[in-house]
C-alpha cells in the first residue's frame, strides 16, 4: 500500500508539529490579508457615509 493507515499520522507525534504548522499559516494568511481587509472595511464605512448622507 502507497497510502499511510490514518491512525498513524494522527498519533501524538505529529499532531503537535502539524497543529503549529497550520496555526503559523493561519496567521500569515490573516496578517497578509489585514491591509486588505482595512481597506474593504474604509470604502465600505465610506459608501454606506454617502449613501446616509444622500438620504
């Protein structure tokens, strides 16, 4: 078999390492995409002034 048994790469040796992994990515993912978010969330606080002021 090519294919690992699932209950060997879920023993406790690996679950740590690859929860750091992935938490790691997870915030790189998010302080990657904090300008952007800041920058949807000004147009958008923006748009909706305007559109307020408009009515």
């Amino acid at each position: 078999m090519s294919a690992a048994p699932i209950d060997s790469t879920l023993d406790d040796a690996s679950i740590g390492p690859t929860l750091v992994r992935v938490t790691l990515l997870v915030a790189i993912v998010l302080v990657a995409a904090l300008p952007e978010i800041a920058v949807a969330a000004a147009a958008l606080g923006t748009w909706l002034a305007r559109i307020g002021i408009g009515f």
